[in-house]
C-alpha cells in the first residue's frame, strides 16, 4: 500500500445500511486520496436473483429474457450509486461473504461493509455477511454501524 492511498472494497446490497459503509468509504477516500471500489454479489442462479430482487414479473416473462432482464436490473441499481469517474462498481456472483472476500484479497487494504443487509431474517438464520466476511477475510473489516 502506497502510503496514504488505501484501496477500498465496499460491499453494497442497497440496503441503507450498506449505503452508509459507501459514504463513509467514500468520506475516507477523499482524506486520504484513496480509491472506492464498489461490489454487488448476486446470486448465481437468475430466478433466484429475480426472487431475492422482488422481480417476480421477470420470471413469468420469457425464461431466454431473464438474463438480460436481471442483467438490466443489477445496472439501473448500480447507476443509482452515482459511481464517479475515479470508482469501479463490480457485480460479483455468488454468496455475498466468500465473493467479498475472494475480491478483497486481489488488491485491496480494506473492506467495508454495513452492520445489517436487507436480508435480516436470513441473517438470523443462516448467519449474515458481515459474520462471515469478519470470519473470512484476510484484510482489515470496517463494519460502518447505525
């Protein structure tokens, strides 16, 4: 790490929580001249994605259409991120805590999550994102709290 430029990874499901870790990534970028780069994972499947998405009108269109449909979706969700010229936005598949991690361990010195995701019944089930990323990761966690 070149000193003062600190390349950040920031895991975002659209969630407020998730925005809030992007502002706060953003807000120590620009004190340190450092780099935003922001990360969506989907899931593997189409249908699954159109489920968790709440797209439901996709899966009863044509099944050859999904993946441009889910495709189109995941870039208008992106766009909404305002993403400068000086970020990258990524869109991973896969479980969103092993997809973080693998991708934070590529190039980047820190990864930045929100406390709580949009998937807070399957947290408490399954265990959530930020358990598993803070299990995973080999690079330092920042967990941006309410």
């Amino acid at each position: 790490m070149t000193r003062g430029q600190i390349k950040i990874l920031v895991g975002v499901d659209f969630s407020r929580e998730s925005l809030r870790a992007l502002r706060a990534a953003r807000a120590l970028a620009g004190k340190s001249g450092g780099r935003v780069t922001i990360a969506h994972v989907r899931p593997t499947s189409n249908a699954r994605a159109a489920v968790i998405e709440e797209r439901g009108d996709l899966l009863r269109g044509n099944p050859k259409r999904l993946s441009a449909a889910m495709a189109e979706h995941y870039a208008r969700l992106l766009r909404g991120l305002r993403v400068s010229s000086e970020e990258k936005a990524l869109l991973l598949r896969g479980g969103a805590g092993w997809e973080l991690c693998r991708e934070a361990r590529r190039r980047y010195d820190l990864l930045a999550l929100g406390d709580r995701g949009r998937g807070r019944v399957a947290s408490f089930v399954l265990g959530s994102t930020v358990q598993e990323v803070l299990a995973r990761s080999t690079i330092p966690v920042l967990v941006v709290r309410r």
